[in-house]
C-alpha cells in the first residue's frame, strides 16, 4: 500500500513538477502546513477560544482572534519566502565510487530578499542559505555514492519556515541533475601479458609495481594511492598530502586489457581504474581494451577522462 502510494504521489509530482534544468517556484509548485509549532498554536487558539466562551470574556476574544490574524498572515509571508525563487542546476563533477558527490544549485532572486531557504535530500540535513534581492547563491550538495555509472538524486526537497516557524512551504524539485561516478580505484598488479602492448618496441620495456625499490621521490597523492606510501613528515609541515613515488615506469606504451586480468567484473575494473590514473600521473601512453569497446593509445587529461568513462559505464544501458 505504502509502496503504492508514493509511486502514484510520485507520478502526480511528475506531472505538476516536471524535470528541468532550471525551475521557478509559483503558486503551483509550493505547498504549506503547519509544523508541529503550528499544531501547537493552533490547539492553543481553540483553547483559548473556548476558555473566552466558557467565561465570556472579551479579552480573551481580542487575545485570541488577534493571534489568529497573525496566523493567517504567516501563511502570506512563509508562502512569499519561497515565491519567485529560481533554482538551477549547476556543475557537478565526476567521482570515484565511495567518495561524496557534489552536485552544484544555484538560487536566484528576482526583486526580493529570500530568508533562510532550506534545500537538501531528507533525511540528510538540509543546508540552509539566504539570498539577497536581485541576486544568485551557489551552493554545493553532497550525495553519497556507492557503486559506478551515473547517479541521479531524487527530488530536491526545498523549504521554507520563516518568518515565524509555524508553518512550512516546501517543494520537490527535479533538476534533472546526474554525476558521473568512475569505479573505486583498488592498487594491484598487473601480469606482463595483461599491461604491456604486444605491438610495441621492446626498447623501453617497462618495469613497475609497489615492490620496485627505485625510489623516484615525492608527487601530489591521487585518488588509488596506497595510504602506505603518504610522506606524513611533509604533511606535518604544512605541504600537503604527498606521495612517496618508487614506480620505475618508463618508455612504453601499456595496454590495459580487461579480458587478460582475473576477478570479477567489478575487481577488474577498479584495478584498471588504478592503473589508469597511475599511468597518467606517469605521463605515459596506454590505451584500453574492453569487450566491446577499443580506446586507442594516448595520453594526457582527455585520455584519461575517455577511459574512466568507459569503465564507469562498461555494461550499463546507453
């Protein structure tokens, strides 16, 4: 039944809120309720109410009918908080699996001054900004993330309860927002069959692996580093996270073959992943070879994108 239930609610807010990459909220898109706050004032109210009839009282008719006027007009100004608010979808870059994502929102005023908007996905805690009159906040969200492919969120939750808190204007918003979501990225070896291209000069040929003793120094750590390796010395001193580098990579071009590696789908995949990002940190050459899909050898950022890429969606629906 409950299943049931928001499956229809679902497609109800489908139709009345369709997916956009930009949304203005309107009359037709907030709804409002009292909070528990308002329950409270209201049961307080007819309390009153009662107890003024009971003993036929006048003040107690003015205390209570004043209180209910003001209300009334919370419900006008909890409503306009909200109104003429426009939210689009900002940029939202690629993660590995694990690691949060951050899906970029942008508020933009109109010619009011909207107080304390609340946006977020319940049951996480909403992030609560104020926008200024004729003008845009930017704001970041986090989502976690468990296994690769796109991520799409569900409905952004966006609310209100100013200026009182006895009431509550809310919307669910569907910015059509998605992140890209690369596999987890785990250290492994790789055999000679499986990472060396066949096809290749052998005058250069490449040794590498986290038991190489050729100590090359210290590099940024990436995401796949072994926490093994952090130089913790430099990051007490204030240089950041560093890696010690004792890879002896150089001089050809590696083959990432997906078929020559062991494991299941998934194992395959992170170990690809990391030798990826360990080959581009390398500056070297290196294509991939997955069932179905070829990416020829290159290097720099756009190869490494085109092959995060297709692992991060080997498998998945176009």
């Amino acid at each position: 039944m409950i299943a049931r239930a928001r499956t229809v609610w679902g497609r109800w807010l489908a139709k009345r809120i369709p997916a956009a990459s930009s949304v203005q909220l309107n009359q037709r898109r907030i709804f409002i309720i009292p909070t528990r706050v308002g329950v409270a004032y209201m049961a307080a109210l007819l309390l009153m109410l009662l107890m003024g009839i009971n003993y036929q009282n006048s003040l107690a008719y003015a205390l209570t009918f004043l209180l209910a006027a003001v209300f009334v007009v919370a419900i006008l100004h909890t409503y306009r908080n909200l109104a003429g608010l426009r939210l689009k979808a900002g940029r939202s870059p690629a993660v590995f699996a694990g690691e949060e994502a951050a899906f970029g929102i942008v508020l933009e005023s109109q010619d009011k001054v909207h107080q304390a908007i609340s946006i977020g996905w319940p049951p996480q805690p909403l992030l609560t900004v104020d926008v200024a009159p004729a003008a845009s906040c930017e704001c970041q969200l986090s989502h976690a993330t468990q296994q690769r492919g796109w991520l799409k969120p569900s409905r952004l939750r966006v609310e209100s309860r100013f200026p009182l808190g006895i009431l509550v204007a809310w919307s669910w918003v569907d910015l059509d927002q998605r992140v890209l979501v690369y596999p987890r990225p785990v250290e492994g070896e790789l055999t000679q069959n499986g990472g060396l291209d066949e096809d290749a000069d052998e005058e250069g040929r490449t040794v590498s692996g986290a038991g190489v003793d050729d100590y090359q120094g210290l590099r940024t750590y990436q995401a796949g580093d072994s926490k093994r390796r952090l130089h913790w010395k430099a990051y007490s001193r204030g240089q950041g996270l560093l890696v010690k580098d004792f890879a002896a990579i150089s001089g050809r071009d590696w083959l990432l073959d997906f078929d020559a590696l062991g494991g299941d789908t998934e194992a395959r995949l992170s170990l690809l992943c990391y030798w990826v990002l360990k080959l581009d940190a390398a500056q070297l050459g290196y294509g991939l070879s997955l069932p179905g899909q070829q990416v020829p050898v290159a290097s720099g950022e756009q190869q490494r994108e085109t092959c995060l890429r297709a692992l991060a969606l080997f498998g998945q629906p176009a």
